[in-house]
C-alpha cells in the first residue's frame, strides 16, 4: 500500500498536466500512473454503457389479477386443454415477458420522443420493405369506397384455411406505411401468413366516392370489410392489429362486437384511446400545439381538398372554413363532427374515444404504447380498464414515440414488429384448425365471478346502462342498411407498390446516474 500511495504522489495532477506545455508527452511516457491512463482510455466507453444502459427501456406489462382462459389444441394428440392466458402469452411472446429480450433499446441519437416520432414520419423504408399488393375495392351501401391489399395476392395464394392479420392504419395512411409493410413483410415472408390492410375512404389513392371521410367512431366500413373477408376466406382464422387512430377504431369495434367477433384477438399500438385528453395534452406543449397539431391537421385538409369535389354542394360543409382550418382540432370542427352529426367536436372526440368500449371486448388483446409519445399521451392510457378485463394486456415501454421504436444505430428497424408478430402467432397457434373444425369459435370461461357461466362464456348484461353504450348516430344511412354484407365493386389483380405513395417523458434514474457519476470522476480527479 505503501507503494501504491508514493506512485500516486509522484504523478503530476491533473491540473498540472492540463498547464503544461508538454503534458501531452508526459501523460504518454510517465512510467509510474498505471491508473491515470487507463481511465482516461476506457472512460469514453463507460460513458457509452452509461447512457445504453440509461437508455434501455424494459417492457411493463399490466393486466387482470385473474386473467381468463384459452383453449390449447394439440394437433399430434387432437386434445384440447385450457391455460391461463397471460401464463400463455408470456412463454410464447419472449419479446414481452423474457428478462434477457423484454425491453427495447432506442438508436442512441433518437433517444427522445420526438425524434423518434419525426424519424417516423420522414423515413419511409421503400428499399427495405417491398410489398406487392393486390388492391380490391368494395362499395358501401351509401355509395362510398374502402380498398383492401391483400398480401400475398389471391392468385398467388388462392383462398385457403391460411391464418389472416387484418391491419388498420393510422391517421391518413395506408398500406404505404413503412410500419405496416414491416408487419406485413414479417408475417408474410418469415411467417408464411395471409395479410389484408384495409384502407379508409380516400386513403392510400381510394377515390373518394360519397360525401363522407371516415372518423374514429365509425366502425361500419370495417365491419362491412371483415364480412366481406369472412365470405372470402371462410375457414381461416382472424386477428387484427390497429395502429394509432386505426387502433382507436379497432378496439371500438371489438368493444361493439364483444361475444361475437370474428377476430381471434386484437393488437392496438399507439393508440390515443381518450381522444378528448389527447387533445387537450397535445395543445397543451408548444410542440403539439405548433407542431403536431397542425401537421395532423394539413394532413387531413389535403386529403379532403383532393376530393373536395364530393363537397361543393354539400349544405353540412363550409369549404372556405376547412381552408382557414389549421390544427386537428379545426378540422374536426369544419368537417368531422359535422358530417357524423355530431352536435360539438368535444362530444364527437367523448363518444369515439376507445377507452369507454375496453371493458367490452370478449378476446385476447394487446395494447402497445410508448410512455414518451407525444401524440397518443401516456395520461391517457385506460391503465384501470385494462386491468379490469380478463382479456387484456397492456405493455409499455418508457421509450418510443409514436409508432417509432427504432432501434439500431446505422440502419434502423422498428422494435415493435417483434412483439407483435409473436403475440399474433401465438393467438393463431393455439387452436391451429380451420374453422369449421374449430367448436367453438368464442372464447373460454373466464375466472370472473360477476360473469355469466351459463353459457361459459363472458356476456355483458342486457339493459346496461353506462358509457360503454354503443352511441346511436342518425346518419343518412340506416346502421342496419350498412351491416348488409358488401359486394365488391372491382377488382384488379394489378401489384400495387407502396412505394408509389408516399409530453417527453422524465429521465430515468438509471440516466440521472449515467450523467452524475462522470462528474463525480472529474471532480476527485481535478482534487487530486
């Protein structure tokens, strides 16, 4: 020790060092500092592991205290067996639930929300995932159109019992998003599924054909899609993944639906789920109220000045006050609210909000959301709903913006592809038969004591009163018109490429010590 003590005092300080002229020569030839040297060495690296490790953000699951049951087939026995779900998910869905895979790791110069969520909407990955659609069009009873890619097409893959992930997209997207084809690409090409993205009235080049656009409470069209797919594919199991407001109108329809939904199972990612407290939250910061707002908003008005057309003789819509519109909210007003006959754009934004319908949904779901994305707030997220459901699950991550989670520093991938794609396919290898050979379609009894056994099934009690009541909308069409089976209008077997188309959270503990402890160094380093 003795020794130690006198090499440390021979060593020039670092004051020293830093003063002199040739402190450069003496710090590479001083014989006697076998510690100096190597910290100055090796501290880049361990600021690097500091903020990785400051940066990793751990999945957080929430769910039922007593989730429900699914049925297990084993196709080499033929039993059937029940298992606690969540149990199931957790072995089949590493991503979620494994210590060693369960978190995600952020590109390090996109470890903001923001970044990530503008990462999002500038990259679009067109070299990466390649996907060639087969679009078909379908009328709606009012005389509208919704589009369906089907991927890989119907000729290339004739109608078979092939599992099917319905995909929604986000607000104004379509199946061009880099996020869908990254799913789809997934899906279709490691997984051998069928794919169908299903595109909103004059979204991803949809002509629009009827005076109306489509909101986050209507669900018609896509009911009308999924019996159009169900006539289709009658033998392949469903399941359906939403993202952003396509999430909002998915969990509003799985609520609607409840025991009698054709999909297996649902995943909402990003959603906003509350579209009143989303709206005030992103008002509320000088990027949402200068920057996001009004991005949504010119989105909206450019699709809806592409088919004003189908507007200028209509006595529900001013055009020159959609012009003067700039933020979402504008739109909403001069547009959205008044042609679903809303009476205010804050009763629309109350009545379309998913989190009143969680407590309503009859499958096995996921919601995927980032605590940082400044669109879809973490305030917002129906933490006590999901919870209450049996069939829910809600995971999280600190990180990730909105529909981003980038990962990777010189090319970059989205981290949530990964989790998605193995809850989907454990939903669909649970009970791998086609449907008709499938029972029962409905899902196993759950644990709940307040639920009926009657049956073996949960249903929700008739009369209820309450804010999951499905909100009754005099459009001009009849509810029970629309709920008609479609007929396709058209179809082309022509590919259709995508490519044509084009509040942060806190610091983490973990990132406080990352930025702390090599000030701490530096300063017992100076001392001495």
């Amino acid at each position: 020790m003795d020794n130690f003590t006198a090499i440390l005092e021979s060593m020039p300080s670092l004051e020293n060092l830093i003063k002199s002229q040739s402190g450069s020569l003496v710090l590479a030839s001083h014989p006697d500092k076998p510690l100096l040297v190597p910290c100055l060495v090796l501290l880049p690296f361990l600021l690097f592991s500091l903020i990785r490790l400051g940066t990793t953000s751990p999945v957080a699951l929430t769910h039922h205290r007593d989730p429900a049951t699914i049925r297990l087939y084993n196709p080499r026995t033929g039993k059937v067996k029940s298992a606690d779900l969540m149990d199931y998910i957790k072995k089949k869905c590493p991503s979620l639930s494994d210590p060693a895979r369960a978190f995600f790791r952020p590109t390090l110069w996109m470890i903001s929300g923001h970044l990530q969520t503008a990462y999002a909407a500038y990259r679009d990955f067109d070299e990466t995932y390649v996907i060639n659609y087969d679009r078909e069009l379908l009328s709606t009873p009012d005389g509208g159109t919704v589009s369906i890619d089907w991927a890989p097409s119907l000729v290339k893959m004739p109608a078979d019992d092939t599992p099917t992930l319905v995909l929604l997209h986000g607000l104004t997207g379509g199946s061009h998003e880099a996020y869908i084809r990254a799913l789809v690409d997934t899906m279709t090409r490691d997984h051998g599924y069928r794919c169908v993205v299903f595109n909103a009235r004059a979204c991803a080049n949809t002509e629009l054909t009827s005076a109306q656009l489509y909101c986050g409470s209507w669900t018609e069209d896509l009911r009308m899609v999924v019996k159009h797919i169900r006539k289709t594919l009658p033998e392949a199991k469903l399941m359906s993944v939403g993202f952003s407001l396509g999430a909002n109108i998915l969990m509003n329809y799985m609520g609607e639906e409840g025991d009698n939904c054709e999909f297996l199972g649902a995943m909402s990612v990003g959603n906003p789920f509350d579209l009143m407290g989303t709206c005030l939250a992103i008002e509320r910061g000088f990027l949402g109220r200068y920057i996001y707002s009004p991005a949504m908003g010119g989105n909206l008005r450019r699709i809806f000045f592409k088919h004003a057309k189908m507007f200028e003789n209509s006595d529900v819509v001013d055009l020159e006050a959609v012009k003067r519109s700039v933020t979402i909210r504008d739109f909403d007003e001069q547009v959205t609210r008044r042609v679903f006959k809303y009476r205010t754009v804050h009763e629309y934004y109350r009545m379309a909000s998913s989190s009143q319908r969680i407590l309503d949904i009859k499958r096995p779901f996921l919601c995927l959301n980032a605590l940082d994305d400044p669109v879809a707030v973490s305030e917002c997220l129906p933490v006590d709903e999901i919870r209450e459901n049996p069939f829910g699950l809600l995971a999280t991550t600190s990180r990730g913006g909105h529909l981003g989670w980038f990962e990777g520093f010189w090319s970059q991938e989205r981290w949530c592809t990964r989790p998605l794609a193995e809850f989907c396919i454990a939903m669909f290898e649970a009970d791998n038969r086609p449907v008709s050979l499938t029972p029962s379609m409905k899902p196993a009894q759950s644990n709940e004591s307040n639920e009926s056994h009657a049956t073996g099934v949960m249903v929700r009690k008739q009369g209820s009163d309450g804010a999951t009541t499905t909100p009754v909308r005099h459009l001009d069409v009849e509810l029970e018109q629309q709920r008609q089976p479609p007929q396709p209008r058209k179809s082309t077997h022509d590919s259709y490429n995508p490519g044509e188309l084009q509040k942060s959270m806190a610091w983490s503990r973990k990132t406080f010590w990352a930025t702390i402890v090599p000030l701490v160094v530096y300063y017992l380093m100076k001392r001495r």
